[in-house]
C-alpha cells in the first residue's frame, strides 16, 4: 500500500487524494469547521489591525454628539403650522 495516502485527521490510509478529500468531508467536516472559523476570543482574527499599527500615532476623534436635541412630535399639520409660527 505504497501509494495510499493518509488523512490528516485520523491517519486511516485511502487510496487516492480524491479519497481522502471525500473521507474528511464526511468524516471530518466538524474539525474542519473548526479550524477554518476563528472564535469569538481569537483575538489575532478580530484585531488584525494591531499588527499594522504599531508606532503609528494616536487618534482622537473629537465628541460629535449635540449638545442638546429636542425630539417633538405633532399629531397634525395645522399643530406643525402653529409651532412653525411660534419658533420662527
């Protein structure tokens, strides 16, 4: 059995590399799975931008939030009307 190939997985011998991709699709999808989507707390798949940024210069964003907003609401046009003459 020279030119069998094993899976990388359990090490079972198959025959050909067509083989051994149909063996760990059905056998080993899970781990597959696994290995090819990074978890919530990998934080080397989240950040990646860390790796990039190194000695590069803070960034402040200054605070765009109003100061004050006032959310009316009208339960008609002749109401929007009136506030439109008193405000303006």
């Amino acid at each position: 059995m020279a030119d069998n190939h094993l899976c990388p997985y359990c090490k079972k011998e198959l025959p050909s590399e067509k083989d051994i991709a149909l063996h760990v699709e059905l056998e080993h999808k899970n781990e597959v799975q696994k290995q090819a989507m990074p978890t919530l707390f990998d934080k080397q798949e989240y950040e990646p931008w860390k790796q990039e940024w190194k000695d590069m210069p803070e960034y402040e964003q200054k605070d765009l939030m109003p100061f004050r907003r006032i959310i009316v609401n009208f339960t008609c046009q002749e109401d929007v009307n009136k506030f439109a003459e008193v405000m303006f």
